[in-house]
C-alpha cells in the first residue's frame, strides 16, 4: 500500500530557524552582500545623483524630492521613514525572513548614505547630468543586485517589485522594477522642473535596471537546474524551503558506469537561481549542475496558459 502524500502547505521558516539551520557563515555571507551592496548603491545615490537635479525611481527617488524641499532632512533617514507603512502593509506576502533581511539591508544602506558617504567627496551632477545618471545607475544597479543575491532587498519599492514577483514569478526583477519606478520619475519632473530631469531619471533606471539583470544571469526570466547527485532529495527540500519552489525528482543511471543515481530538476527565476546553486555546493559539491534559460514555464507558479 503507498503511502499518502500530504499535501499540507509548508509551515513558513522563522528567522532565528532560518539562521539555525543556515549558521553563522550565512549570516555573515548576508551581512557581507548587504555592506559592499549598500556601499555601491550608496555611491549612485549619493555620489552622482544627489546633485543632478533628478529623481530616480522608487522610494529614494520620492526621498529625494521631499529632500529638495526640506534639505535638513537626509536622504537615508527619509527612505526608513517612507518605507514603514510599505513595509507593514507587504510584510504578510513576502514572509518573515525576507522581511527580516530587507529590513536589515535597508537599515545598513540608510547608515551608509547618511553618515558615511557624506564625509566623501561628492560629484557635482549639476554639471554633466549625463555621466552623473549613467554612473548612479550602473553603481546602484551593482549595489542592489549583490544585496538581492543572498534573498533581500532594500525595502521600499523592492517590498511592492518583490510583491508583484510572488504574484507573477515568470517577470523579470528589472522589468518591474522599470514600471513601478515611472511614476516617481514623472514626478521628479514636476519637481525640478525640466524635461531632462525625467529624461535623466529614465536613462538612470533603465541602467540600473539592465546592470541587475545582467549581473543576475543576463535577460532571461527564468531558469532550469538540472541536477544529479545521490542527494537530490536533500538538495530540493532546502531549495523548497528557502525559495518556495517546487522541483521533481527522477532515478537515472549513469551510461558509462551504470551506476543508479537521481537527478533534480527545478524552474526558478534568476534570484532563485543564485540561492539554490549555493544550496547545491554546500550539500554536495560534487553534484553535477546544468544550467540552461527556459523561454516560458506555464502552471502554478509561473504564466497563466492563457496569456498571450
């Protein structure tokens, strides 16, 4: 007689279980990606837009406004206080260990950008906008994608993109972040002004947008693992519980050898990816691993059969 499969949804991961089960490596690897992340969004944000005259997408760029309006009030500080609400009304959809992690980021980058960098020599953007939006794009882009890396964020509108990616799992980190942040950018528009500061704002978006797909493997918004290791079940039971997604098993055997062995597969978008490939090092870093991008998934989880 087989037995029943439950089909019970997963109890959600707590925090301090999250870190148990991960250890302290982990955690300092998370705290790593959130310094040299925040460090470089930081740069762009600080460095090179603070001073054009525009306003990027997102909460910082609503920070920036309110900042042009009210200087005394730092661009960091305002980003904490913005994203309060965002957060409490996002926390149930996105669960407590990427809420935990957002929070932290958010918090370390806010540091950064109101107590170090402002020690730091500034460029002045007033003068060639231009560069100013290509480089504050390119640096915040980088920053973002290494903090997105481990599974986090840095609040804000990145509550509501990740929102939406939970939602709708088949699109891209970068193409929602580019609607999502077209609002703000009119806005800076109005604000400064000028159409350049909306045509400076778009440019720094979609620069910034582009840095994070290509530097979370490239364009494509979905990705296959294929995975052989005798210890397949392990590997998609950590994957299932850190990224939510499922995968299936099969016994396969080896042509040359004829040895038994199981092979993985899993579909997941390009954060995913990035977690469950640290997964698979950690649990047997002699499996073999096959990456390859998936043009459409279909089912729960991913498109619906009948999008166009």
């Amino acid at each position: 007689m087989k037995k029943k499969t439950s089909l019970a949804p997963r109890k959600k991961q707590s925090i301090i279980g999250y870190y148990k089960k991960y250890g302290w490596k982990i955690a300092a690897k998370d705290l790593l990606h959130d310094v040299i992340g925040s460090i470089l969004y930081a740069a762009g944000i600080y460095t090179f837009a603070a001073t054009a005259d525009f306003a990027p997408g997102g909460i910082t760029g609503i920070a920036m406004i309110v900042n042009h309006y009210l200087p005394f009030l730092r661009i960091g500080l305002l980003t904490v206080i913005i994203n309060i609400p965002v957060a409490i009304v996002c926390y149930r959809l996105l669960g407590r260990v990427f809420f935990f992690k957002s929070v932290k980021s958010m918090l370390i980058s806010a540091l950064f950008m109101d107590l170090v960098f402002p020690l730091l020599p500034q460029y002045d953007g007033a003068t060639n906008p231009l560069l100013a939006a290509l480089f504050a794009g390119a640096l915040s882009g980088v920053g973002l994608a290494v903090i997105y890396m481990p599974g986090s964020s840095t609040g804000g509108t990145d509550f509501v993109i990740m929102s939406i990616r939970k939602l709708k799992p088949h699109l891209s980190i970068g193409t929602i972040s580019l609607a999502v942040d077209g609002v703000v950018i009119v806005a800076g528009g109005f604000v400064f002004g000028n159409i350049n500061a909306v045509l400076y704002g778009v440019l720094m978006t979609i620069v910034s947008t582009t840095v994070i797909d290509k530097v979370m493997y490239g364009t494509g918004t979905r990705r296959m693992l294929l995975v052989i290791s005798d210890k397949a079940q392990e590997i998609a039971n950590d994957i299932m519980d850190e990224t939510e997604r499922g995968a299936t098993i099969a016994d396969v055997r080896g042509a040359y050898t004829g040895n038994a062995h199981q092979m993985m597969m899993c579909v997941c978008s390009k954060v995913e990816v990035y977690q469950a490939r640290r997964i698979i090092t950690r649990i047997d870093p002699s499996a073999i691993v096959m990456l390859t991008t998936v043009d459409e998934a279909y089912g729960e989880g991913f498109m619906d059969p009948d999008t166009d």
